[in-house]
C-alpha cells in the first residue's frame, strides 16, 4: 500500500490536483517499486467511434469508454457513423441513452451534418444542435460545394462547429493505402494525397466567405499542413488534428495485415515529418486517435479487403511520450496541451478536477490481447513504449486503476 508515502512528481499541469486527493484512491495499488508518479489533467480525445448504436459487436461505449478511461482520457467526442446516423433528435436520442446507461467518462455525440451522411440533405442542425458537441460526416467527405456553404451557414448561426472528414470522391478511384513506393512495389490501389488536401482546400474558401468555426480531421499529408498553416495567419477561426499513427509511421512501415489499414492512410516520410513540423510549431492544434475498433473478422482480409480504421486510445499518451517528448521533439509540456488543454479550449469542454496518473518511467510492450477496447487492430503491436497508467479519475470516482 503507498497510502500519502507517494510521491507525485510536480509537473505544473494540474495544480488543482492535492497530494492527498490522491493518495487514498491509489491504496492497494500494485505498482512497481518507483518514486514519481506524474499527474495530468485528464486527457480529451476529440475523434473517437465507439460503434453504438448499430455495430456493438465491434465496441460498445461501455468498452469504449472503460478503454479510453485505461487511457487517461475523461472526455471523448464520437463521430456519427452509426446506424441510426444522428442526423435528428429522436437519432441523437438513442444515442444520449445509451450513454447515459453506459458511459463511465465524459462522452460527447457529434450530429452529423447530412440526413444518413449521404451528402444530399441538410441534417437537423438545428434540433440536434443543444445536445451534440459539433457536426461531422466523418467517415465521408462532404462532395457538393453548395452543401457544404449551407451547413457552415447554419453552423455559425448555431455557435457550432463544422468538424470535417476531409475526402474527395472521385480522387479515390478504388485505393486503399497511400499512392506511394509501397503501393506500387506491391501492386496496390493508392489513395492520393490530393483527395485529402483538395478538399481541405475547398473548405478554406467557404470558411474564407461564411466566417464558421472549422476544424479538419486527420490530417495525414505535408499539403495540408501548409494549407492550415497559412489559413492560421489569415486569421481564419481554423483548427486541426492528427493521429499518433501519422506522426510515428509512413508508408514504408507497411505489412500486409489489416492491422495498418486506416483512413487516411500512412502516407510518405516527407508527409510525416511535415506532420511532426506541424506540431512544432503550433499549426496542428490537438493529437486524436479517430480509435476506429472492429472485429478480428474485418480486419483480417490483409490491405486490400480488411476495414479501414485502427484501435489507439489506450495507447497514445506512451507512444507520443516515448517518440515525441523522450526523443526531445517536444516537451511534456506541449503533449499535453495537445492531448487536453488544446481540444478542451477548441471544443468548449470543461476539465472539472478530473486527472490521470502516470508511471513514466514503465516500459511496456504493446499486446493488443491485454485491450479494454473489443477492437484489437494496432500497427502498434509489439512496439516497446513508456508509460503506464495508474489511475484515472473523473468527476471524483476512479473510473480506472492499475490491477495486478
């Protein structure tokens, strides 16, 4: 038992937090035999799919949520590819429910921006609009111009922001990883980096013309980053994220297993030190998972027929710790105003007292077998990192502990 005998290393991020707030929560803790622990205001994962309603075989937002919980994180938004979409109250209603019945965190829906996220007929925004956090068609790109004017209209008459899955159909033609040195070496179908971009682009004029809140999903090619980089100095209302697996890994990290199929795909090293220069320098705002679980069946079909999406939430924190701050690319500091200060301040949620306690100096090695989360697909499997979670706690209850 540790009991007030801890010691919590002083980080400065969550000066709120007492010692002896803590200590009673960690007795009985097994833990290695180490004298720090460091303490982080909550983590805040702003694209996340925990499957429900309509695909629980694949997670469920009790998993889910006990998975980012694992994680660190207290609050999470879920994107809206579900079945039903929450295009409407009553959808965004089954939605809220089963939140409410499950959720041990903070879980905040996404509606989506179109009936069905077909692209053709306006959500009701409006209805939705007290109770989900933004709106997205994450999972497709919004095609028509026009549409895309509309919802960001009424987007700012709402006070919300439009969250974009930036995608340009028709630049798809059948791809499935990055159109580069791999693809071509092994006969894949690519996906080229102007189907993302181009559409990024687009949305930069209409946010120029409308005046909306905008933020861009994944981002996963150097154009883009430049693109937002110069939308910021225009003083565009612009943000941005990107996912652990884009600044750590490009297409040369390619297996010929599900487990590295997501979308966007890795793309070339350049895109990926662009991505990491992004960060640097304030352009991306936030790291997000896009935690996308299946079933071992999908993910089981190789790159070619295996679903698009990769598990990540209950490893980002020691992945981003081990190769972004150990290796001194930022500071911890920094990571974490990326993975809570930032998309908390961006998407107006509030950190409360709600914390997370670190093991810095554990080195593990990543087993999917051991995952809170039902969807076991990580291009991370195997990887040794640093960093262990001891404990999260949100609104006062410990929603995770360490167990031997």
């Amino acid at each position: 038992m540790m009991g007030s005998e801890m010691k919590v290393k002083a980080v400065g991020f969550c000066d709120g937090v007492s010692v002896s707030a803590i200590a009673p929560l960690m007795n009985d803790l097994s833990v290695d035999d180490v004298s720090e622990y460091a303490v982080f205001p909550g983590f805040c994962d702003v694209h996340v799919h925990f499957r429900e309603p309509g695909f629980s075989y694949k997670e469920t937002i009790e998993s889910g949520s006990k998975a980012s919980a694992r994680g660190g994180y207290t609050a999470v938004c879920t994107m809206p590819n579900l079945n039903p979409v929450p295009d409407s109250v009553a959808h965004l209603d089954e939605q809220l429910k089963l939140i409410e019945e499950q959720a041990v965190i903070h879980v905040y829906p996404y509606g989506a921006i179109t009936v069905g996220e077909k692209g053709e007929l306006l959500a009701d925004l409006e209805g939705m609009a007290p109770n989900c956090i933004a709106f997205s068609d994450d999972g497709r790109g919004v095609q028509s111009d026009d549409m895309m004017r509309q919802a960001m209209r009424r987007a700012k008459a709402l006070g919300k922001m439009i969250v974009a899955h930036c995608e340009v159909n028709e630049l798809l033609k059948g791809g499935y990883i990055h159109d580069g040195q791999y693809a071509a070496a092994h006969n894949h179908k690519g996906i080229c980096s102007a189907s993302e971009y181009e559409q990024i682009a687009r949305d930069l004029r209409l946010v120029r013309e409308i005046g909306c809140a905008y933020h861009v999903c994944h981002i996963s090619t150097k154009e883009s980053v430049e693109l937002i980089r110069q939308a910021k100095a225009e003083g565009l209302d612009v943000t941005c994220e990107t996912g652990p697996h884009y600044l750590t890994m490009d297409d040369s990290f390619l297996q010929e297993d599900g487990r590295f199929k997501m979308n966007p795909p890795l793309r070339d090293k350049a895109d990926r030190e662009a991505l990491v220069a992004g960060i640097v320098d304030g352009t991306i705002d936030m790291i997000a998972t896009d935690h996308a679980p299946h079933s071992a069946e999908e993910k089981s079909k190789g790159l070619a027929g295996s679903a698009f999406g990769v598990v990540g939430i209950e490893t980002a924190f020691p992945v981003m710790y081990t190769h972004l701050v150990k290796s001194g690319v930022i500071t911890l500091e920094k990571l974490i105003d990326l993975l809570s200060n930032n998309p908390r301040k961006r998407f107006g949620l509030p950190a409360g007292n709600d914390f997370t306690v670190w093991n810095l100096s554990k080195e593990f090695t990543v087993d999917p077998a051991q995952f809170l989360s039902m969807g076991k697909a990580t291009p991370f499997a195997g990887w040794k990192l640093n960093g262990e979670c001891l404990l999260t706690v949100c609104d006062g209850k410990a929603v995770y502990k360490l167990e031997e």
